[in-house]
C-alpha cells in the first residue's frame, strides 16, 4: 500500500503504548484513525492529542473478545469514515503466568489470555476483512504478535504460544488474500516502553474480577529458579524503545508490503537457533521425489518468497 492519505485505519488497543503509536503514524501519514479500546478515559487522552494536532480521529470503547460490540463498532467506523483500509490488531495483555504444569493455574486466566490475544485477534479478521474486500480499493491487515512468539521467554508458556499462534494466523491470512489488494502482517516487536503490565491487571480485574496468580519463577531441571542477573553497568531504560518508533515501524511495513514485520535485530540469533534445532529434527531418510509434487504446499509456501530483505531503519522523533 502506497499512498495512505485520506484512507481509514482501525486499531485496537489503539488508545496507548504501541497502538496509539501506530494510531499516529497513521496520522502522520494523512489517515483517519478508528481508536478502538476497551479504557474510555485512555481513549479520551488520545482523542485529546489527535484533535490538537487536527488529525480526524473517531473513538470507540471496545473489548475486542465481545464479537457483537465487535460488529457494530465496525459499522460505527463505517458510518464515520465510508470505508475502512487498515486493521490493526494490536490489543494485547501480558499477566504473570505461574508455570503451566504446578496446578495453580486458574482456567479463567488461560481463557482470559486466549479470549484477548488470540481470539480477539481472529474476531477483528473475521469482522473487518471482509469490509475491506468488498469496496476493492485495497487495504492491509497488521496483528501484533510478539518477538516471544518467535524465540519463547522462559515463565510466559501462554503469551508467547498465542503469539505464535497470532503470526501464523497472518501468515495463513496473507495467502488467503493473495492476489486481493489486501496485505496482511505479523508485528513481532521486542521490548517496548509502555503500559502493558498497568493496563494488562486494570483489564484482567474488570474481566475476572480477581487478584492476580501469586508469581512463580521459572525453574530449571534441579528444581532452581531460573534468575537473570541484569549487569550491574546496563542501563535498563536504554534497552526498550519508545512506542512511537515501532509505530513508524509499522507504517513502513504496510507501505513496503511487508509480510512480517520486526523491530529488534538482536532477536535474530534466537530465531536462527530455533529454525535450525527444528530442522536438526527431521528424520535422515530418503525423500519421496514424487511428494512435493503432490503436497507442493505442504512441503513449502510460496508465501515465504514474498518477504523482501528489509534496510535498517532510521528513526527522527517526530511530534
Ligand atoms: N510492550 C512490549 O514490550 C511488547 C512486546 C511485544 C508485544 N507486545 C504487544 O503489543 C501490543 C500492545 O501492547 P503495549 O505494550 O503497547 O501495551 P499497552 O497496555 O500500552 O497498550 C495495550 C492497549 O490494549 C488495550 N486492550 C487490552 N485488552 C483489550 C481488549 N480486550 N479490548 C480492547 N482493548 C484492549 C489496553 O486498554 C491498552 O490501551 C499487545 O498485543 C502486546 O502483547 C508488547
């Protein structure tokens, strides 16, 4: 997608962190902007800044795991803004999730963490694709997976499956939209600087109406826990980025057509270490010559060729 001015953009979790990012560069960029949020007072402060800016903007509190509120809101933006071009996917909550296999794990947390990261996401696929096929005039679909879905982190066994399951699911919805006008994308960031942890237990205690599950560290063979032991020299606060950069990030994905897009290069020796563990895993035996002539795409997907090598990126702060 090339030229985005005048067209219509719909972000979830749009109100904060990344999202409002996005939301921005969005604007930045001549958009109008759909902030889709289930926080109304975030949603109020993002307002705020749009409209002093003179960027068109419409508000809609939204919990994107409600598929009816999903549907309507969709039809709100319409009514709002004619058509809708760019569906951001990007609402996310990460609780602390005590290890899946000590039996103090609460159902209502493991269906809260796929209600919102997973299921919420297929919602808005489901209810907003199709608008954006059907006036023909092009569009992308961006979800917000995670760095974590690619190269797990030790303790987040939920978070970090759904954001796996998040990337492939754009991957099998880019091929389904091949040939349509319509792009979609994985956006797998690392650490940002946002309100992920504050907004992640205000949401979870309106959803379930409980304390959080009491924290228990990850632990290695002998039972330990598994502990990270930050240098003492590091400055934290220089190893997370600020929100507005992966929102620019974002945008120059949509306009380069990018099937996946990524924010922290350090995260490619991981990514590596895994692909090739899982290759060491195949069996040594013999190929059957006639199987991909069968199976072409289960063997491999032509998909993969579409993401082009992708420059460094230079951030200028912008208002
Ligand atoms: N912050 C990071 O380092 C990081 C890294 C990788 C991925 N992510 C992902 O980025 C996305 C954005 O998170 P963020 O870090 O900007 O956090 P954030 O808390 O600043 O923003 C998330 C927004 O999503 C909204 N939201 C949550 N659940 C919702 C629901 N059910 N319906 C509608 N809105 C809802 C929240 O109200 C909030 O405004 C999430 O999907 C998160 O998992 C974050």
């Amino acid at each position: 997608m090339d030229n985005l001015q005048g067209k219509t953009a719909f972000i979830t979790g749009g109100a904060s962190g990344m999202g409002l990012g996005i939301a921005k560069a969005c604007a930045r960029e001549g958009m109008n902007v759909v902030i889709a949020d289930f926080r109304q007072r975030a949603i109020d402060e993002a307002l705020e800044l749009f409209r002093s800016q003179g960027w068109p903007v419409h508000g809609i509190c939204l919990d994107v795991t409600d598929r009816e509120a999903y549907v309507r809101a969709a039809d709100e933006a319409e009514a709002v803004f004619g058509k809708l071009h760019v569906l951001v996917n990007n609402a996310g909550i990460s609780t602390f999730e005590p290890q899946i296999t000590k039996g103090v794990y609460d159902w209502k947390d493991i269906d809260f963490d796929i209600d919102v990261n997973y299921k919420g996401v297929l919602n808005g696929i489901v209810i907003i694709t199709p608008r954006i096929l059907k006036h023909g005039g092009g569009g992308y679909v961006v979800s917000t997976a995670s760095m974590s879905g690619l190269v797990p982190v030790p303790g987040f066994p939920m978070y970090d499956s759904l954001k796996m399951a998040v990337i492939t699911l754009m991957e099998e919805l880019a091929i389904e939209l091949q040939g349509t006008g319509v792009g979609a994308a994985a956006f797998c960031p690392g650490p940002y600087s946002t309100n992920l942890g504050k907004t992640s237990g205000e949401l979870r205690q309106k959803h379930l109406g409980v304390e959080p599950p009491k924290f228990e560290p990850p632990r290695d063979k002998d039972g330990k826990p598994i502990r990270f032991e930050m240098p003492k020299d590091i400055d934290f606060s220089k190893m997370t980025r600020e929100a507005d950069e992966a929102g620019e990030r974002v945008v120059r994905g949509i306009k380069r057509g990018d099937l996946y897009i990524l924010t922290h290069a350090e995260f490619k020796e991981g990514w590596v270490a895994r692909s090739e563990a899982i290759a060491r895993a195949f069996p040594d035996e013999p190929i059957n010559p006639d199987f991909k002539r069968v199976f072409p795409m289960n063997v491999n997907n032509p998909i993969f060729t579409t993401q082009k090598p992708v420059p460094a990126f230079e951030y200028v702060k912008k208002n």
